[in-house]
C-alpha cells in the first residue's frame, strides 16, 4: 500500500490564531498540582525515570515482574538486583539498596515496593471488575465526562479463554446498561447533530475474540473472531449501547477492518448498533486507511454513522522492533513531528467528511486537541459535532479542562486485574516517559507557546 504525504496547513494559517486562543484557554483551566499533591510526587517520580534509561528499565522490570513474586522479602530482592543496573543512585535508592541488605528491611522494602506498583495500576486501571467500576464511571459522568470500558487480557491462546473474554464483554455491556439510566441527564454528553450517542460505551479487541489470527491465514481468525464478535454487538443493540473495536498491532489491521465491515454490512446490523473503529496516525499507511474507512461509512449508509476515533498509536516499539528483524522499513513514522503532522492532516479530514462518520479525536497532545477544536470551528461546526477522547491516569488534567470548558471528553477507561494489565500498565509507562512525550514535555515546564508550536 503507497504511503500517501500527511498534507500540511501552511505555518500561520486562519486556524493558528484560534487554535492558541484555544490551546491556552484549556492550559489556563488545567487543575492546579498544589491541590494534587500526590499528582505532583507522580509527576516527579516520572520526571525523575524518564530523565535516566537505566532508571527506567529497573521500574518497567519491577512492575513486570511484580505479580509472579512470591513474597515481599522475593519482590525486595528483585527491586535490590534491578537497582544495581543503575549507575548514578538518588538518595532514596541508596536508601533502598541498604534496606535489601537485611531481612527485615526487605519485607519493609518489598511492601513499599508492592505498593508503589499498585499505586501506579490504580492511577490507569479503574477497577478490577466492571460492576467494582459503576461508581467510578458514575462519578465521571456527574462531572461531564462519559467513559469507555475497557476489558484488559489482550490476546488469548486457547478456543476455552476467547470465550471467556466474549463473556467477560456480554456481562461488562449488561453492566453498563443496568448503571446507565441512573445517572442524571447531560444533553451534551448524550446527543450531536447526528442524533442519540449510547451512554454505554464497551472497547473490545479482536485479538481477544479468538487465538487464531495470524496474519498468514487471516479468514481463519476473521471467521473465528465473527462468531463471537456477532452476538456481541447484536447484545449491544437490544441494549442500546456503543461498542468500539480497538485497534492493535499492524498484523492485525487488515482483518480487523474486514471483520467489522463484514458484519455490519448483515442485514441485522445495518441500523445498529453504534459502533466504531480506530484510525492510528503513526502508521504511514494511515491515509490510505482513512480512505478504505470512509468508502465503507459512505456505501454503507448506517444510522447511526461509524464512529472513528483518531489516535497516534500505542505500539511504536513493537512495530519498529519486528521491521528492523526483518530488514523492514518500520511502518510508522520515525519522527514525532512527522506522526503530530500526519494526526493533523487525518483531523481535517474526518472532521471535513462528518455527517459520514462521528469524529473522536484521541490525544493528550494540546496541540492536536486545540487544532482539531479550531479546525471544526472554521468549518461552521457546534463543539457538540467532536468527541475528545483522553487514557485515564495520562489524560486526567487535560479531561478536567476539557470538561471545564463544555467539550464532550472520554475517558478511556481499563477493567481488569494488575496480572492481566500488565502489558497496559507498561505501554502506559513508556508512554508517560517518552524524552519526546507532550506529558514529559508539560511535566518539565515548556511553556504554552512552545506546546502549541507548529510541528517541526
């Protein structure tokens, strides 16, 4: 598939002043860290990990590691022989180091160790349980905020835990039904120019749906992930409830896309339920599959329309790892201004194809939120037409201000136990401590202007 070039508005164009007046307006209403004060240590202690490579490594090993421990004394040995990697040791890890020397101080050690990992789960993962999560996603509700659960346990090996995961999701869409009708009315949360938008919104991963999808035998996967994917979303329109479809891995995409595009073109699908997908603005590819997805929206004429949700993309590692194994080219943008340009470019046009599809704009970028904001205001649009979408524990700040400021934001919200979020917990991480993360750059006290600066 030919990369197609992320088409760029010129350096001050008519959007540039109403995107700052935008940027900075949302910049003024972010909560104060002096009233969060464990925020603020957060803040730090992420500072702190992505300033050192070494530093870091030891935390992603412990929080791997964490689960498969047997005791505090074991957790505190293994934090002990993670620490010596690194090299230049604040106080608190020389401190640290000391205690592991003796019995007592590693139980000491390990318990503080066990907590600090389940303090940094509790910020991204709302609860272990869709029902242990109704009184959270109650709460954000009443403050303006709708949410997406998601079900963690990403990939399955066996027939046995895809049917699980199926129907771990039927009860999560059974859950979120029951909570629903509640909480108290939000025109602005519940309704755009398109018509009803589900209070009941479950993501679901494909990979999850069926341990057979390889990309070298994709109908055996698709044909398998269908028939547990069908039944879902048939459950989902008696309930009247929103089901977006992650998006994961490139091996993947292609029949990630065939199978939800197969099944809602089944008569019994044509007119619900709400259903969305994920357009990832990394891959290269991506505008040819902003295409692909609006050729479908269009033929398929659904009430309601898809939902596409805008993201950069969580799997950068991965994909660049497998493409140099290979001698690949990575399929995603290397440069972060070259992904923040692309996101822009892809804003415009979902934004300039609605009412063909809902647009969610997925970032925790100023920038890209502010433009994708002043972008759909030059076009003539109410901000009721755009859906911000934030992660929960990266994304809170900027879900607070948006709310504030009377923009519909969602929360993306994980369901699951600290084992199987494991692998979420740490893309969180790398995410949260990436030298070129807007978070890592905001954190460090760039200044507004700087944060709603073209990319360059």
């Amino acid at each position: 598939m030919a990369e197609a070039p992320a088409a760029e508005l010129p350096r001050e164009s008519p959007v540039e002043p109403e995107l700052r007046e935008v940027g900075r307006s949302l910049a003024t209403a972010f909560p104060s860290r002096a009233r969060h004060p464990l925020r603020a240590l957060d803040a730090k202690a992420m500072e702190r990990s992505a300033e050192d490579a070494e530093l870091r490594a030891a935390l992603f090993r412990l929080v791997d590691v964490t689960p498969a421990t047997r005791s505090l004394d074991d957790l505190a040995r293994h934090l002990g022989a993670y620490l010596e990697d690194v090299e230049e040791q604040p106080q608190p890890l020389r401190v640290a180091m000391r205690m592991a020397g003796s019995a007592a101080g590693r139980r000491a050690l390990g318990a503080a160790a066990a907590a600090s990992v389940r303090h940094m789960a509790h910020r991204f993962i709302v609860a272990e349980s869709p029902h242990a999560a109704r009184p959270v996603l109650g709460d954000l509700w009443r403050a303006g905020v709708v949410s997406s659960l998601d079900l963690l346990g990403e990939a399955t090996v066996t027939q046995a835990e895809a049917d699980r995961y199926a129907e771990r999701c039927r009860e999560a869409l059974d859950e979120l039904a029951e909570a629903a009708p509640g909480w108290p009315e939000r025109p602005l949360l519940e309704r755009d120019s398109s018509g009803p938008i589900p209070r009941a919104n479950l993501s679901v991963k494909v990979s999850a749906l069926t341990p057979l999808l390889r990309p070298d035998a994709p109908d055996r996967g698709r044909e398998d992930a269908a028939r547990r994917l069908r039944p879902l979303l048939l459950h989902a329109r008696e309930l009247d409830a929103h089901m977006h479809i992650d998006m994961e891995s490139l091996d993947s995409l292609e029949t990630t896309l065939e199978l939800v595009f197969e099944l809602l073109e089944e008569a019994g699908l044509r007119e619900g339920p709400s259903v969305g997908v994920v357009l990832q603005a990394y891959l290269r590819d991506s505008p040819a599959h902003l295409d692909r997805i609006l050729r479908f929206a269009g033929a398929a004429d659904r009430t309601p329309p898809l939902v596409v949700r805008l993201v950069k993309g969580a799997y950068w590692d991965h994909e660049v790892v497998e493409a140099r194994q290979h001698g690949w080219r990575p399929p995603v943008y290397e440069r972060k201004a070259d992904c923040d340009r692309n996101f822009e470019a892809l804003t415009r046009r979902l934004l300039d194809a609605r009412p063909l599809v809902r647009v969610a704009i997925g970032s925790h970028n100023l920038r890209s939120v502010a433009h994708a904001i002043a972008y759909s205001r030059a076009s003539g649009s109410s901000d009721a037409d755009i859906e911000l979408q934030v992660l929960r524990g990266l994304g809170d700040d900027l879900q607070h201000a948006l709310a504030a400021s009377g923009f519909r934001v969602r929360t993306y919200c994980p369901v699951g136990e600290l084992v199987a979020g494991m692998a979420y917990l740490v893309r969180r991480l790398l995410e949260n401590t990436s030298n070129e993360s807007f978070l890592h750059e905001q954190a460090r006290g760039v200044s507004v202007d700087e944060l709603l600066a073209p990319p360059a």
